[in-house]
C-alpha cells in the first residue's frame, strides 16, 4: 500500500536529522542523528562496524564519507570541527587506516585557531544545557578571560561543534566565547525544542543568563568583561539581555536582530500564505498578536530601550527579508530616545546575513573588533 507509513526509528531527546539511502541496493540503509556531531546509524551491522572504525580514529570531529570504491574498501573522507574548517582523509578498510591527505585551507593558519570545548551547566530549574566554548590559544587554566556570549539563531536551530569564522574571529582576540543550546534549541527531541515556545525573553533568555552564571562560578570568566553577541533570534537576545540583565554584561551587539514582536509577527503573517500555519508557526512560538499582547511587549527591545545602561552596536543590513530592516531602525530611535550610547552600521543592499559579502564582513568584523576592544580591555 503507497500510502502506508511506517515508523522506522524515533529517538525522546535526540533528533533524527534524515534517513541513509543505498542507491545501490535501493534502499533506506539507516538514519543520521545528532549529538555532539552528527553520526550515521545502519541497519546492517557489517557497514556500521566499518563506520564506527572510522568515526574512532576521526574522533572529536564531524565527518562524511565524501566517494567510495566500488569494492567498498577505499574511501574518502571529509572532516570538520571548530579548529578545522575543512581536511580531507583517505580510509583503507582492509587496514583500518586513516590516512591525512589535504588540509583544504592551506592559507589558514590553524595553529593560531582557537581551541574548542563542550560543557554542560545546569539552568536555575535545574535544566541540563550543552554549551560549545572556544578558548583562545594561549589560555590559562585559572585565569579569568574577557568573554562572548554567542546565543544562535532561528531560535528553533542550535549551535554545533563546527567550524564557525566568526566565533572564531571572536576567540582569536582574545576572548573565550560561549554558545549555550538553550531550551528551544533543536537536536535535543521534540519536548526540549517546545519548552522555548513562547519564551522569548522568557526561559530561552534565561537559560542564556544561566551560562554567564555557570562560566563565572567555574573561574573561567571575568564577570567584569562579559559582551552578549548575536545575529537575528541571537542578536535579539542580545538586546534582551542588555534589558533584562544589564549588570551581568558590558556591552551587547545585535546583527539584524529582532525588536519589535507584534511587528516581526505582522511582517511574517504576510509571507505566510495559508493562515491554518499562522498558529502553528507564529502563534504557538513566538506568541498571539492579541492574546499575548501584552507579554510580547514586555519583550521586544525597541519598547524597553529605557532599561538600557551598556553600549550598543547595531548591525542591520537593508535588504533583509527575514527581519526587515525597520526592526533596526525602530530600536535605533529608541536607543536615541533613551539617551543609550550606541553604534548603528547599515549594510546596504545586504541581505539576512551580514558576512555574505566581503566589504561587510571586513566592515562589521572591523566594527565588532573595535567594540569589543573599547569596552571589554
């Protein structure tokens, strides 16, 4: 029966992020999941004890087999992680041995890339959150670093450990940056994805918060030098946390970050074209433009610009069609209003992301490094 469907596999905290298709055999071979990195889960023993064999000699890294022979004994592999963007390996299954071909960015000087790690710190409820840290080169252990709160975006995605050029950016001046996968965050099953709906501002902030708690408390952060950093859902929350908790940051920056709720809600219910989805993908997350009035105006940043009291830089690019750029320019008047030292970059004719181009992302990388240096050195 075609219309019959059938589960093959369902996971309560992880996300299934596809299936695995043998286009040989002409079949669903397995599954991939998400952890830390994504691994691939086969059905058939033979192929996943040869994958476990490589996922054990590329260790703490994301990797893919890129092409394979046709005997299925030789293949190429690609592998990334926080400090390697991208390198490609050579595997012999009848020796089991992986062998280094080509770092794919020669230019990059890797030994001066910032070092990765993961941590998990409990929120106020006592919630368990997995963090991504990068902790420059140099790092001291019982030292206290200026550091970068980096949330994500979307909220419903999540941070990885993956080659990222601006968290590294970040971490090579000197910074220890922090990327919390708080409540909302996808990878972590259905129940911790829905436990940030209608949260903004809400839990999501507050798991954020959590982490600059959890960093201070373990000695590896100066909570005199602390700057919340974030584009779209993560530049909102930076805002939110210049509001909400303007004693625990010294300054914050929003990169096309969302201000105004009931107005992104209005903007989004236009490109939404069947209003049956308007509950399910506005309402039920974000919040009701009528019903929940009252709650999305006590958390959007262009009406609470009054409780502001650390620098702002604000980065909007005026071509953007996820948040329109009237978002920036709302909290601009509001930070002019309240009398907020801030820093507005317009990016003209860029679009959602602010380092598509080169003469932006050497604009606003400038701009950043600046900021961070004025107010966290």
């Amino acid at each position: 029966d075609s219309d019959e469907v059938s589960t093959l596999v369902s996971l309560p905290e992880q996300d299934v992020l596809g299936v695995l298709y043998d286009t040989r055999a002409d079949q669903i071979a397995g599954y991939t999941i998400e952890q830390d990195y994504e691994r691939h889960v086969y059905f058939d023993a033979a192929m996943q004890a040869q994958y476990d064999a490589i996922s054990a000699q590329v260790g703490s890294a994301n990797f893919e087999i890129s092409d394979l022979s046709r005997e299925g004994k030789i293949a190429l592999i690609r592998s990334w992680r926080p400090d390697d963007p991208l390198s490609y390996y050579l595997w012999n299954a009848d020796t089991e041995e992986l062998q280094l071909l080509v770092h794919a960015y020669q230019g990059l000087a890797a030994t001066e890339l910032s070092l990765p790690a993961m941590t998990s710190y409990k929120a106020r409820d006592g919630q368990l959150i997995r963090a991504y840290l990068l902790l420059p080169r140099d790092y001291e252990e019982g030292t206290r670093y200026p550091t970068v709160v980096l949330p994500h975006g979307g909220p419903h995605s999540r941070s990885r450990p993956t080659y990222d050029d601006f968290a590294q950016f970040l971490s090579t001046r000197g910074y220890i940056v922090v990327q919390p996968n708080f409540r909302g965050s996808v990878g972590y099953g259905r129940e911790f994805e829905e436990a940030g709906y209608k949260q903004w501002g809400g839990l999501m902030q507050d798991d954020v918060t959590d982490a600059v708690h959890f960093m201070v408390e373990k000695g590896l952060t100066d909570p005199d030098r602390v700057c919340i950093v974030g584009a779209s859902y993560g530049g909102y929350a930076a805002l939110m946390g210049a509001i909400k908790t303007p004693d625990l940051f010294q300054c914050a920056i929003s990169l096309n970050g969302v201000t105004h709720l009931e107005k992104i809600l209005e903007y989004d219910m236009r490109k939404v074209i069947d209003k049956e989805d308007w509950q399910r993908l506005l309402f039920d997350r974000i919040g009701h433009p009528k019903d929940d009035r009252e709650m999305l105006d006590a958390n959007s940043p262009a009406l609470n610009a009054d409780k502001i009291r650390i620098p702002i830089l604000l980065v909007a690019g005026t071509a953007d069609d996820v948040v329109p750029f009237s978002q920036a320019t709302r909290m601009e008047k509001a930070l002019k209003k309240a009398g907020v030292q801030y820093e507005f970059i317009s990016l003209r004719n860029t679009g959602h992301n602010p380092f598509y181009y080169k003469e932006d992302i050497e604009e606003v990388f400038n701009a950043v490094e600046a900021f961070l240096q004025e107010n966290l050195q």
